[in-house]
C-alpha cells in the first residue's frame, strides 16, 4: 500500500477528477469528430477511417456540442479543448489514452477547480495561496507521485498516466 500526505492525497485525487472529466471530451470527440480516436491509435482499417471521415466532414472543428450545447468545443490535432459555456470550466485532453493528463491542462482546470469551488479541506484551503507558484507545486507533488509508481511521465508533450489499476 502507497501511503500518501495529504497534500499528495488531494492532488492525486484531484488527477483522477480531471481524467473523469476528460471523459466528456472523449464523448465529444467520438460524437464530432469520430475518426480521430481510432486515428490516433494507429488504426490500419483505412476503410472505416474513411468511412467516418467521410460522416463528419461537414462537422465544424469549433462550435458547441452537448445535450443543450453547453459546451464550446475546439478541435486540434488528435486533441479537443471544452469550456462550459455557463460556468467556463475548461477540459482538454489528447487522444488516445484516456489516463493521460497533460500537465498544463490540469493546472488550467485546477485553477478554475479552486475558483469555482468552496473549498472547506484544511489542505485544499491552502491552494490559492499558491496562485503565483502553483504550477510549481503541482510539479513537485506529480514527481512525488511518480516516485510512488502511481503515475508515469512525463511524456515528450508533458503528459502523465496515471495507471488505470489505481483509479477508483
């Protein structure tokens, strides 16, 4: 058993928030864009990438999508970047490993994370202190983590997995 702090506690479990989160870009993306998925896992069936690229080829790569559309979608590369549109919670991830977690992108979302919410954890209370070097301290504790073996990274586009075994 990995025994964590505290602070590497609310941070991990604030990781695995934002890769819950990711999800909703993956639904987005398999909805608008269906092609990139299966495209950026090296897929070799070119009929079905055809195929699929031939269903989405008049879907704009912005615009908004959800139930309600209440979401502004962007999308780039193998890649989409959300923001709600009512409260402006932002998610982006990159295809194709759901667990993966580019660091700045978890920053971006911990930043309004701590904004948008009351925050009444002795640990979590203390994080807006750390406007100015949150991106740091973020850094500290996934290196912590990842001399823990609970995430692995940072990759060339400074993502991280987080090992599907250790998600709740």
């Amino acid at each position: 058993m990995v025994i964590l702090n505290k602070l590497q506690s609310e941070i991990f479990s604030l990781l695995k928030a934002y890769i819950e989160r990711q999800k909703i870009v993956l639904a987005a993306l398999n909805d608008l864009k269906p092609y990139i998925l299966p495209t950026a896992q090296g897929s070799k069936q070119v009929k079905e990438i055809l195929d699929l690229l031939e269903q989405s080829k008049d879907v704009p790569f912005r615009g908004n999508w959800g139930q309600n559309n209440e979401w502004f979608y962007y999308i780039h590369g193998y890649g989409c970047r959300l923001i709600h549109n009512d409260n402006k919670e932002p998610i982006e991830w990159d295809a194709p490993n759901i667990n993966s977690v580019n660091v700045n992108w978890f920053i971006n979302w911990l930043k309004w994370f701590i904004e948008m919410t009351k925050i009444e954890d002795p640990v979590l209370s203390e994080l807006p202190k750390y406007e100015f070097s949150l991106d740091a301290l973020v850094y500290s504790v996934l290196e912590e983590l990842k001399q823990k073996n609970l995430i692995f990274g940072p990759d060339s586009f400074g993502a991280y997995i987080v090992e599907y075994d250790v998600i709740d």
